[in-house]
C-alpha cells in the first residue's frame, strides 16, 4: 500500500519529486495520464506503483487515493499562453482535475495534500519582491486556475480538517523539463534550441526577469511541507522560489557561455498575459517550513545545461 500519491508523476515536477521519495525507500504511487507528461520521464522509477488515469474522472482520483497518506499533487495543464489559446482545457485539468481529486482524498482518508501553486497567482502588481499577504490578482486562465485550485485546498482545511499545504512555485526549471512544445518553460526551450545551436526567440524586450528556482529546491520544500506539524502549515499558502531574480537578456548571456551559442536572439512580439517582473519574498516558507533554496541560479542552469546536452 502506497503512503505517498504524486500526480503528474510523468511530468517534470511530479516525476522528481517521486524520484527523491523512492530513494529515501517511500512507498509512492503515481499517476499520469500521458497530456503532457512524459512516458521517459518513468525512467528510473520502476519502484513507483503507477496508474495511467485522468483525475478529471472521480473514478480515477478514488482509485488512486485509496490507502495513501500524504499527495503532492502535481497534475496540472501548465503555460500562460496555453490557457490564452484554450482556457476550457487548462479549467478541466487544473480546476476540475483538482477538486475531484479533493473530493476522493478527503473521502479515502487522504491526511495532506501539499500542492503546485504558481507564481503567476500574483499577477502584474508592481510591488516586488511578492508576499504572501498581497491579495492575488490573476491575469490569466491560467493563474485563476491555479488560486482556484488553492482556494479549494484551504477550503477544504477549514470546512473538513484537511492539512492542505499550497506552495506557490516561481517559475521551476531543471532537468526533465520538456523542451519540444512552445509551451514549455523558457529556459527548457533555450537549453535545447542554443545547444543544438538553434536561434531561441525572446518575447518583448527581454527586460522581463523571473525567481527561476532550480528543481531540487522545489522538491525539498516539497518534503518539508509534507512532513512540517499540521498545526503550521494546515490551510496555508507560501512561496517557494530563490529570492533573487534574473532578467531574460542576463539568462540568454549566461547561456551562450553554457552552451557555447555563438549567435543573438531573435526579439519577437510580446507574449499575451506575460508578466514584467516575477520575484518571491521567500520568508514565510523559511518560517513555516525551514525552507532554504541549496542550489542557486547559476549552478541550477549549469546542471541543467549539462543535462540536456547529455539528453541529446
Ligand atoms: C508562469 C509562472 C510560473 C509557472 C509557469 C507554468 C509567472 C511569473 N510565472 O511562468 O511560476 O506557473 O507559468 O507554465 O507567472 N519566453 C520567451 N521565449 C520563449 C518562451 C518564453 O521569451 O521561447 C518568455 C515569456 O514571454 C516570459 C518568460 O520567457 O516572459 C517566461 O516564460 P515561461 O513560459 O517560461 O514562464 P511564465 O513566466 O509564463
């Protein structure tokens, strides 16, 4: 019987953070249903029970939450634009996806489920960095997908009793991030383009900075959430990221010395719904959770350089 349930567990989060729990001997349960997740990305976690299911179907989400303890949910339809062009699916598999899966922890007995908030919940408020007591204002079908899902989380915490735990993530990079779809992650997209050396386009002027926040910083607050006493952390929200941030044109530098890219960037139209600036107040996660990013920026992307080159 598995005490741990990731969802997403083919994709590039869920898929490593079950990888950290199977090397600490957890039992770990998984569960995908392959729309963007990754079969490659099971690689390495043949220990991991593994269930190919779709949580928009409660069938699923009951199955899949009998016997387990603790969530880390996971699953969702990621990318700004991707909600843009279709926010009806990025609903289903964020929102839909997310209270159903609710419904079948609190009815299996689930005691926690610690999740994938996103940064982008803060929208464009110029206040930076952002804390946890601004009120969210979401910009895009994305980001009121994520609050929604966060609401129902502390919801849940207050009308049933549930230890939810929300970790608002700020822009998550590092292997096994997807690099093929135009929807991936920035730095994803200009690891494989610059290494394979493809010209990668920024959108606007490249003036836009981000808290990217290598992976295994992500999976550690992870762990800590899930093990932090309930009295702490039930019903809460916090940031999880580095508490500095980096501009687009700095990154594209920094990566033609990774990658040896010898060209420019090509400068397209700004991306609807994108954000200026994106940096986290990181304090609240330190105080509930003893959370402390261990890898920072520079030698997160050297990692994740040497990853894709490797993956080639
Ligand atoms: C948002 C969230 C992030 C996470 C993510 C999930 C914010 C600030 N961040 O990331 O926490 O939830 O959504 O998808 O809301 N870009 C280019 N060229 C490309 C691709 C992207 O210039 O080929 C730009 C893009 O316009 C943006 C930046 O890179 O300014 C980052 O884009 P992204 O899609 O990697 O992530 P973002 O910030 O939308």
């Amino acid at each position: 019987m598995a005490k741990y349930l990731v969802t997403g567990a083919a994709g590039f989060i869920g898929r490593s953070i079950a990888a950290a729990l199977l090397a600490r001997g957890e039992s770990v349960r998984g569960v995908d249903h392959f729309l963007t997740g990754k079969r490659e990305n099971l690689v390495g976690l043949e220990a991991m029970e593994f269930v190919e299911g779709d949580l928009t179907d409660p069938v699923v989400c009951a199955h899949v939450c009998s016997g387990v303890e603790i969530v880390f949910h996971e699953a969702a339809l990621a990318s700004v634009p991707r909600s843009v062009a279709d926010p009806i699916a990025t609903n289903r598999n964020c929102v839909d996806a997310t209270l159903n899966l609710l419904v079948a922890a609190r009815e299996a007995g689930v005691r926690r489920v610690v999740y994938a908030g996103s940064s982008s919940v803060y929208g464009e408020t110029p206040t930076l960095p952002k804390h946890e007591e601004m009120l969210p204002a979401p910009i895009t079908p994305y980001a009121v997908a994520k609050l929604a899902g966060e609401h129902y989380l502390a919801a849940f915490s207050r009308v049933y009793g549930m230890e939810n735990v929300t970790l608002r993530y700020f822009n998550v990079f590092g292997p096994h991030q997807d690099p093929a779809s135009h929807y991936s992650g920035v730095l994803a997209i200009f690891c494989r383009k610059m290494l394979a050396g493809e010209q990668p386009t920024i959108h606007g002027d490249g003036a836009q900075s981000r808290d990217f926040t290598y992976i295994d910083n992500v999976v550690a607050a992870n762990l800590l959430a899930a093990a932090a006493p309930g009295e702490k952390v039930a019903g809460r929200f916090m940031n999880v990221a580095t508490g500095s941030a980096i501009s687009l044109n700095q990154t594209f530098d920094l990566l033609c010395g990774l990658t040896n890219y010898k060209g420019k960037p090509a400068y397209g139209e700004p991306r609807s719904g994108d954000i200026k600036h994106s940096l986290a107040d990181i304090r609240l996660a330190k105080e509930l959770l003893g959370y402390a990013p261990q890898v920072d920026f520079a030698e997160g992307l050297r990692r994740t350089v040497e990853w894709y080159r490797n993956a080639q």
